[in-house]
C-alpha cells in the first residue's frame, strides 16, 4: 500500500476512473460528472490517493487559496471529496490517507488547514490529526453568492490545523468566527 499524489489534471486516467467510481458509490448522482476534473483549477487541486496493488482504497483532494481573516492574509489549505472503498471501510485507509494530508499541508508551508465535516465525521477528523473549531463558520461560495456552512439543513463542524507561527499565535481569533473562504461557485466549500 502506498500514497500517491498528483495536481488533479495529471492523475492517470485509470486511476481518475477508479477515485470517480469511489465517489458515485459514496455520493450517488443520477447525473455523474463526466469532466476530467472536480475542482476549480485557480484552487490548485492536489489528489492524493492511498493505492493497493493498483486498487485505490481512499482518496482525498487538497484545494488552497490566499485568505483574509483578522486584517491577516493567510495561505489556507482544505480537505474536499474525502473518500473511502466501501468494501475496505472501517479498516483505517481514510484516516491514513486524512493524516497524510495533514502532514502534506504543514510539510508544503501553508499556514493554516481548514475545512468542514459532517458533524458525525468530527472524530474521525480529529484522529486523524485535525481539530474543531468552536463556533466556526466557513462562508463559500463567492461575496456576490455567499455560501456558508451554518446555512439551513446543514449540520457541520469546521476542523483545522495551525502550521506557521503566525496562524499559531492568533489561532484564538479563529474561534467563533466566520471565515470568508470563497472559493467559487464549483467548490462552494471545499
């Protein structure tokens, strides 16, 4: 077993093939996606993907972007279309694969990790190195179509993870806040 990243645009296709297999069967659409890619490219989408034998057990992307919080800009990175076999779950892969994300993220110099989970996914973040953000609020989207993840139906936590000195010393203005990531209309929140 191994971890093998890639900018989304260079994933092999037989490997892009399976991750998009991998999403259907977690998030079914009567209308897959038929493009090559996921994301919005201005975000700089990373794949990493934990690989058996050339079988993909868990994949993730890395999205990033600059962003403004407390008069402070901020080199940000996010977890989005985490993703687990469903014949392997529960046997660790996603939790492997999310803590070397999180090792990637602090290892490429980026200030702070940031995204949001399902409330229900909170401990299997934090196990894999992330932590909430109490009282968190990301708002995606764009300024003109703002879309924040406190909205209506939804039930999520905001995780993150503090690299350089800086986001360290003012993690606290982080808590109970709301964080303008606008990260466009493709990837709402990633």
């Amino acid at each position: 077993m191994h971890i093998l990243s890639f900018p989304e645009a260079a994933t092999p296709a037989e490997l892009l093939l399976q991750v998009r297999d991998l999403q259907q069967e977690a998030w079914p659409s009567p209308t897959p996606g038929n493009g090559r890619f996921n994301h919005d490219p201005a975000l700089l989408p990373m794949s990493m993907l934990l690989v058996d034998d050339g079988t993909v057990l868990a994949a993730l992307d890395i999205l990033s972007k600059e962003i403004t919080h407390a008069d402070r800009r901020y080199q940000a990175a996010g977890l989005s279309t985490v993703v687990a076999r469903k014949a392997v779950r529960g046997r660790g892969h996603g939790r492997h694969l999310v803590a070397a994300a999180h090792a990637a993220m602090a290892e490429a110099g980026f200030d702070i990790g940031l995204f949001t989970c399902d409330r229900p996914l909170q401990r299997f973040y934090e196990s894999a190195g992330w932590q909430p953000l109490p009282g968190t609020v990301l708002i995606g989207g764009t300024p003109e179509t703002p879309f924040p993840s406190d909205r209506p139906g939804f039930d999520k936590v905001t995780m993150a993870d503090f690299f350089s000195v800086e986001s360290k010393e003012n993690r606290l203005s982080f808590h109970h806040s709301r964080i303008e990531l606008y990260p466009g209309e493709i990837d709402k929140l990633w």
